[in-house]
C-alpha cells in the first residue's frame, strides 16, 4: 500500500519519438554553470487537470557527466512523480492493495507516457524504473464516538516528540480548514491529517468532485485520518527498503515494492510506536488530569516516594511546557545512563497505574489496532464516470 511515488528510467529503457510535448522548461544553475536543464509535459498535464482528470509530473532531465579529459557528454532520464491511488482511482481517498491495482497503474502510467510519445514496455517500466522518493500512508475510517479526523488530530497533537526529529502543527482557516501534524528531519516525515479537508482544499478530479459536493452538503462527514510516513531523498529511501529487502541494497523498484506490500504497514506500526509510546501517553493522559484528581490517583497506586515524585514532576512540567520540551529538558540534564534508567523506572510506574480510564489512551489503543488490521479503503461500487477514459480528452 504505497502513494507518491518518485522514480526514473535511463534514456536506453525508453523511446522518445518526438519533445514537442515536453514544453515546459527549468534550468538548474549550480556554481554559477548550468548543470542540468530539465524540460517537462505542461500542455498535456494541464488540459488533463482542466478536465478533471488525473496526469502524473513528467520530466525529461539533461544532465552533462565527465569531464574535458575523458569528454563530456549529455545523457538524459525521463523522471516521474506520481500518485499509484490516483492513477487507479482519481483519488487517493483510496488505497491499492492488489495485483489488478498494480497491473491498472502500469497500464495507465504507459497510456500517460503515450500521449506525450513516449514509449515503454510495461515490464520494463515495473522491473527498471529506479525509485527516488516514496509515500508510506494509512487511511483509518473513525467511529463517530471519537469524533471528526481534525478533532482527533488535536487531541494527539500534544504528542510532539520523537527523537532527532522537529515538530510541525498547522491548523490552517482557509476556505475549507484543515489541521495536520508532522515529525520530520532532513530525510523522511511522519504525520497525520484530515484527509477530507486536503481533498476540499486540492482535489479536481471528477471523483473528488463528488467527494467535496458529498462533505460540503453534510452527507460524508470528516471521518478519514491519514497517518503517512514519507522519503523524499533516494538515499534515505534505499536505505529503508535496504532493511525489508535485504537481497538489495539501492536502486529498487516498482516492482521491489509491489513483491513487498508489507512494507507500509510495518514503518508505519514502527513509527506509531515510537511516538505514542506508553511513557508519552500516561504523561500527557495524566497532565490533562486536574491536579487534585492526580495527586489523589499517584498517592492511591505508587507507594514509593521517589517514583511518585518523579512522575508527579514529569506530569507537571508536561502540563506546563509539553511533551517535546519535557523530555528534551530532561534528557538534556541527565546523561544518558540515568536517562535511560529514569524511563525504565517510568515504565514500572505505568504498570503501578494499570488502566487509567481515560479517552486519550483508548484512541490510541483504537488507532494502533487500525494500523495493525490495515484493512485498506476501496470504493463501494466503482463508477466508471469518475475518471474519464484517457483518450477522451
């Protein structure tokens, strides 16, 4: 189960019969020389889109490699970035899962490359295109008892920390509002949003047209949560899929991740876990506790003063400052050794606590068991409306 997708094909696993297509143009200027020009489909993307019509991003990339003793020489690549969901079902409101979803991907993204006069084989285009960035998602449908995905999106917001990673939350008042939440470094993100408000705020396909028409008129609620983790840099992706195909260590492809369907559900169940971790939820389950409430349970279940201190400290500089700056303070002032023994100590404690009775960790306990059945999201009946023939443009 996969989303965007970045990847290339050198200029020997492809036909060019003619650039005209390709009338978009970009120029990279690198130490005052110009590297590498790059020329990419406009016409064609933009009348598709004008239509409500799905179109990947397709560039043609020049790029000059030696140097004046060996020769120079220009080599091109044909790059893609695409949405797999989108090219099946003009939206990625839904999830691909099986074989028919990847052999539908091949075939459109080959009707894509053929209007522009581009030609590829389809195994070659599954067995050779080399990936480059890659989305990791998750879509969850919530129980109405939980509430819409922006309300839940708040309330796991205070969950902020994640180890060499920054946090970024945006609740954004534009015409159709939205919220999301994201942990990234310089390789990869983790996050989640309302998946309804990004279809509001960006879709334009005839499907989600539907899609808006059914919210905007209170007949779909804003329901859908999407957690994603995303790679944008080859080196980080290899580096990643290295450890679930460890036969391979770069240059993988389409059809490595399709032989690999796991793969989402795994990085995604391993990175919910680092972040919702039984430390951060009785932290922030507690420091959303009124303090009389809280001294009474701390008192009621952990006998030993030390540990009842430390958590009463924890819970309290949480309520204040948050998550993130709670434990980066103190990790800061502990070296590593008692750090690590003061989160084992931490984990006793919880055990002490058992079952705190509290919404917080239900929704998380709620949210994990979706990730771990990763059933995916299909379309009740497919319309064949929804996404117009391709050569009906």
């Amino acid at each position: 189960m996969y989303d965007s997708v970045n990847f290339y094909l050198e200029e020997d696993q492809f036909t060019l019969e003619s650039e005209k297509f390709f009338d978009g143009k970009k120029t990279n200027k690198i130490d005052g020389r110009y590297d590498s020009e790059t020329i990419f489909i406009k016409g064609i993307r933009e009348n598709m889109i004008n239509n409500k019509k799905y179109y990947p991003s397709v560039n043609l990339t020049y790029k000059t490699i030696g140097n004046k003793i060996i020769g120079k020489k220009k080599v091109r690549r044909l790059e893609l970035q695409t949405s797999i969901p989108k090219t099946c079902y003009g939206t990625n409101k839904f999830e691909t899962s099986s074989i028919v979803d990847q052999n539908l991907f091949l075939k459109r993204t080959n009707e894509y490359l053929k209007m522009a006069k581009v030609s590829i084989d389809v195994k070659r285009l599954e067995n050779n295109s080399v990936l480059t960035g890659l989305a990791f998602p998750k879509s969850i449908i919530l129980p109405a008892y939980f509430g819409t995905a922006e309300q839940v999106i708040k309330k796991i917001a205070p969950f902020d920390y994640k180890p060499r990673s920054k946090f970024r939350f945006r609740e954004y008042g534009d015409e159709w509002e939205g919220i999301y939440i994201k942990l990234f470094n310089p390789t990869r993100g983790f996050g989640a949003y309302c998946k309804y408000s990004e279809i509001l705020n960006k879709g334009y396909t005839l499907i989600e047209e539907e899609i808006k028409r059914q919210v905007l008129e209170g007949r779909q609620a804003k329901n859908e949560i999407r957690f994603e983790l995303t790679s944008q840099k080859k080196q980080s992706l290899d580096a990643i899929l290295s450890r679930f195909i460890p036969e391979k260590k770069k240059n993988f492809t389409l059809h490595d991740i399709f032989m690999h369907k796991d793969i989402s559900q795994k990085l995604l169940l391993e990175q919910f876990d680092e972040v919702f971790n039984s430390i951060n939820i009785t932290l922030i389950t507690l420091s959303e506790m009124k303090e009389n409430k809280l001294d009474y349970l701390l008192r009621s279940k952990i006998l030993n003063f030390k540990n009842r201190a430390e958590m009463f400290y924890l819970v309290n500089m949480t309520t204040k400052i948050g998550l993130r700056q709670t434990l980066r303070q103190t990790k800061q002032e502990l070296s590593s050794s008692t750090f690590d023994r003061l989160k084992r100590e931490l984990k006793e404690v919880i055990d002490e606590l058992g079952e705190l009775g509290e919404i917080t960790p239900d929704l998380i306990g709620f949210l994990r068991s979706e990730l771990v059945r990763f059933e995916p999201i299909k379309p009740v009946a497919q319309k064949i409306s929804c996404q117009l023939l391709l050569n009906d443009i």
